[in-house]
C-alpha cells in the first residue's frame, strides 16, 4: 500500500482520468511484481554456503551410528546446521558484495562477517545502500568456498543451538492441526519473498534432528494435492533438496539420502521471531 501510495503522489490530479488509473494500474503492477521478484530471489548456487556441516553420526539402513574419528584425522566441522541456516539468512538480508575490488585481509572479512552474524535474523532485510559489502567475490558462495576457514571461524558455534529455547517445542507431541498450521505460515513466507528456517525431527526417534532452509515452492508441485518445495540442506551443499506436504495425512515429508531414510518429519519454524 505505501508503494501504490507513493505511485499516487506523484500523478497529477489533472491525468487521474479514467483512461489514466487503467495506465496507473498496470505501472503498480508491475511495481508489485518487480519488488516481489526482489524480495524473493534466492539463487541455491549463489546465495549458499559452499562448503558441508558434517554429521556426528553415520547412518546404515536409516539407523544412527555415533561416528569415531580415526587417528591423525583432522577435527571434521559438525553441529553446525542450524548455524548455516541462520548465516545464509542474514547474508541474504544484510550482505551485498563488490566482485570488482581487491578482497578484505582475513581480519577485516573476520570482522564484516561478524557484522553480519551476530544481526537478529528475524529482522527485516537492510536496504541495498546500508548493506555490508564484501569485496573481491560475487556472493556468498564463492567467497566461502574461497575463504572457507574465516568463514567457519566467525559464523558461531554449533553446541548453543543445543539449548535454544524454541527446541522445546519438539517434546511436544503436536496433533495435524499444528502441522497444517506451520504449511500455512511456510506458504505465507514464501509469498512475502521471505525464508523459512525449519527445524526437522523424529523426536523421540534419533532418525534425523535437523536444520533446512526452504526457499522456494516448485511450480505445478500440487499434482495429486502434493505441493513440494526446494530446500537448502547445509549436509548436501551440491545441490538442492525436497521437502514436501501431504494434504491428505496433514504431515511434512523429507528427502531420502545417505543421512536420513526418508519420509515423515515434524517441522518446527525457527529464526522467524525472538525466541523461536
């Protein structure tokens, strides 16, 4: 409404003709339309991390091992899902990069990073001219591919996610009402252009405990009620992921691979406000 209000003030009152609002109702369109596009564009294999968070177990027919690392084997970077999630919502809300100036040192990239990581990431996004830039890469993608250990080094640690206060929503056991309801917030961010941040669980099963960003609902998805949308998973940065929802059995179901036999998972929204 502020952008139809701001299209209104700057016609003449004398050219607000009939002819003129048909004129002024295709230019708010295509306003709309332009800023939705904005607002949404998320792009896998540029606005990701490019490197994994490994898992702390390994997995053999669906069923959890606790992994033993091998000597002299170097310290594998783990725990780190929900982090990863978080980072590449904050980037995409508050980071711009320069691919034409000459790349930051390690200490001022460390303290730019920071910048960013250490924002709310439920805020709102930052205007394009109070963005911290980053200089020397084109996105987020490539400069973490290329400076991977800074990168690590200053997104946060894995273990406090243990003990956020939101996780305790997983002991509850929730009924399909709750599962209908998080697919109704799921689909209403994703049509404001924002991201979900979404925590997958099994509890009290060990099958999966897990964190995903899901970007972007695939077109036509709903053949048979099944709407299926496209997922970052920090565990498999080579490409994208689905997760899906079945109007049927009210629930949310996740991608089979090496990590995870496949089927239902609860989903909980995370990082969408304070204390979620």
């Amino acid at each position: 409404m502020k952008t139809i209000r701001r299209v209104l003030d700057v016609i003449p009152s004398n050219s607000r003709t009939a002819a003129g609002f048909w004129q002024l109702g295709a230019f708010v369109a295509l306003v709309l339309l332009r800023s939705s596009a904005v607002a949404s564009d998320f792009c896998f294999d540029r606005d990701t991390v490019g490197f994994a968070n490994a898992t702390v177990f390994e997995y053999r027919e669906g069923h959890p091992h606790l992994r033993q690392r091998e000597k002299g084997e170097p310290k594998r970077y783990t725990r780190r899902c929900f982090v990863l999630c978080r980072t590449t919502m904050q980037f995409q809300k508050f980071a711009s990069f320069d691919p034409h100036a000459a790349p930051l040192d390690d200490n001022a990239l460390a303290a730019r990073i920071r910048n960013i990581t250490r924002r709310a990431a439920w805020e709102k996004p930052l205007p394009v001219d109070q963005r911290v830039v980053f200089l020397g890469y084109p996105n987020l993608r490539a400069m973490s591919k290329a400076r991977r250990e800074v990168v690590r080094a200053n997104i946060g640690l894995g273990w406090p996610t243990y003990f956020r206060l939101g996780n305790m929503r997983m002991l509850i056991e929730h009924d399909s009402n709750y599962h209908k309801e998080t697919h109704a917030n799921l689909n209403a961010a994703l049509a404001r252009g924002d991201l979900f941040v979404a925590f997958l669980t099994t509890y009290p099963r060990l099958s999966i405990n897990h964190a995903v960003l899901v970007y972007k609902r695939k077109p036509g998805s709903q053949n048979g009620g099944i709407e299926r949308y496209l997922v970052y998973d920090p565990n498999h940065p080579e490409s994208p992921r689905e997760l899906t929802w079945s109007p049927s059995t009210r629930s949310f179901l996740y991608q089979k691979d090496w990590d995870f036999i496949g089927g239902f998972v609860r989903v909980y929204q995370i990082y969408g406000k304070w204390l979620q």
